[in-house]
C-alpha cells in the first residue's frame, strides 16, 4: 500500500506540472500570437504614432485587466470547450439557469453563467486537491485522501452557495442603507430645476455604492432609448427590496397622471427617512432581548464565581 500511494503521488505531481506547464504555454502563446497580429495591423493603417497611442492606453490599464482578465477568459473557454456545454452555458430556456443569472446580477458580480459555473469548477478541484493531498500526507493512507478530497468538494459546494447568497443579503442591505440618503439628493436637485434624468446624473457623479451602479444602468438605459417609465420598472426589480419599488412606482403614476415628480419626490424622501428611522429604532429594540444570551452564558457564571466562589470554600474548609 505504502508503494502504490509513493508512486501515486509521484505521477500525480507530474501530471499536474505537465498540466500547468501546457495551460500556461497555451495562454501566452495565442495571447502574443494575437497581440502581434493587432500591432502589426495597427502599425499597417495608422503608423507609428497610432501604435504610440495605443501602447499608452494599453499601460494607462490596470494589472488586473491588461494580464489577469485576458489569462481567465482564456482558461474559460478552454474548461469550456472540453465540458459539457449543457452543465456551463446559460440556456435561455432553463430554469435553473434564469435563477443563477439573476443571483449574479442581485450579488453584483459582473459574470456571466458559465463563467462562475467554471469558477465553481475550479474552486472544487483545488479545493479537493489541496485537502485529499494533504490528508494523504499526514495519514499516509489513500482511502482517507480520496474521502478528503471528496468533502473539499461538497465543502466547496456549501461554502460558494452561502456566500452568493451572503452577497445579495449584503448588497440589498447596503442598497437600502443608502437609499433615503439617495433620495433627498434626488430629490433637491430637482428642487432646484433639474430633471430626474439630470438629478440622477448628479447623484452618480457625487456618490458611490451598489444603488448608485444600479442607478446608473438606470440613466444610461434612459439615454440608450429606453422610456423613463420601463427602465424604473426595471430598477425596482434588480434592486429587489420593498423601498425601491415603493420610489419607482410612485415615480412611473406621477408621471402618467401628470402630478408634479418635485412633490412625489419630496413625500416619498420623507417617507424613506421615517422608515429608515423606524428600522433602526426596531433593531436597537431588539438589542436589549439578543444580549440576555450572552450575559447568561458569559457574565453571569463569572459573577457567581466572584461572589460565591469565596462562601464555598470557607463551606468546604468548615467541613
């Protein structure tokens, strides 16, 4: 058994060098291949000073997107392209795909589906890897290995599923922390004669945050030709909480029945504030029950100690 896993491990170490050393040498060798034929293409229609300009904007980028984003694409559609194309691709008529696509889009990750179904891939393999190995090394046996590897597999699986979930918790918390404040922005400017459209401009210059991203896609929808009213609509739904879609629908009737959008704005600020306000004041309610826990696990053995602790042992003493 000893020898079988010595030698196990030794093919298994190659193999997995052999399959770094051709993933990388496959990445660099169609990313140089690509990046030569654009500059010489460049180089041919513009000459050099237009080379010169798209080298600076080249190093004007970011690490992350000049080498890490092109690498991960590349190792994207490589695991796609050897996996079933069912279990990565989003199939528009798929359930479980539409759900998964709108679970990326509430967590704000800008993936698509078969992007994080390769993630996840991944994930449980190094996940699986790393643990079955390193329990075969401290066990010695490959049976616990193989068992190890497979509970980094399913711990992966669990992990990656709560923290999406996690994710758009968060973000629809954040989302609602920042509305009323949002909303009082909004609704000034317009107070002071802007448009909604120029009033939400405003906003997203001055602010930052997950409602602000949503907010805008929203203005940019609207300057893309979407109508005021559709892409309210959508705002509420990618937002997804109560607040928002109380805001968007008060907006989309104001605008149908000709009210003025100043007045609903102004009410409906005021309406977010109170609410906001009520909520904290339910949470800090709340604090005085959720901390009966831990003063009766924690503070209260301690001060039985400190005041019995001496009568026992003259007790015990007299005894």
């Amino acid at each position: 058994m000893g020898n079988f896993g010595t030698v196990f491990l030794y093919l298994a170490s190659i193999a997995f060098g052999v399959f770094i050393f051709t993933m990388v040498l496959l990445l660099l060798k169609s990313r140089g291949q690509e990046k030569d034929a654009f500059q010489s293409r460049l180089t041919k229609i513009a000459g050099q000073k237009t080379n010169a300009i798209y080298l600076n904007e080249e190093l004007n980028k970011p690490i992350s997107e000049r080498l890490i984003k092109p690498f991960a694409e590349k190792f994207v559609n490589g695991v796609k392209k050897i996996s079933p194309q069912a279990n990565l691709d989003a199939d528009p008529g798929d359930a479980r795909s539409a759900k998964m696509k709108v679970m990326l889009r509430k967590a704000g990750m800008k993936l698509t589906v078969g992007e994080y179904r390769v993630l996840r891939i991944i994930i449980f393999v190094v996940t699986g890897l790393v643990l079955g190995f390193l329990v075969f090394f401290l066990a010695k046996n490959l049976l616990y290995g193989l068992l190890a590897g497979a509970m980094g597999v399913y711990l992966a699986y669990v992990v990656l599923r709560f923290r999406l979930a996690a994710s758009v918790t968060t973000r629809k918390r954040l989302m609602q922390a920042q509305l009323p404040e949002v909303l009082d922005m909004i609704s000034v400017s317009v107070e002071a004669g802007l448009g909604l459209e120029q009033a939400m401009i405003e906003v997203v210059k001055n602010f930052n945050g997950p409602l602000i991203d949503e907010i805008a896609i929203t203005n940019r929808e609207m300057t893309m030709g979407r109508s005021r009213n559709d892409a309210l609509l959508l705002l509420g739904d990618r937002c997804d909480f109560e607040e928002m879609q109380t805001f968007t629908r008060a907006i989309i009737q104001a605008t149908q029945m000709g009210i003025a959008v100043k007045n609903v704005l102004r009410s409906q600020a005021e309406y977010m504030r109170q609410t906001h306000k009520n909520k904290i004041e339910e949470k800090a309610m709340k604090v005085s029950v959720k901390i009966l826990i831990p003063m009766a696990f924690f503070i209260l053995p301690v001060i039985f100690i400190v005041l019995l602790g001496p009568a026992v042992v003259n007790i015990i003493n007299t005894l």
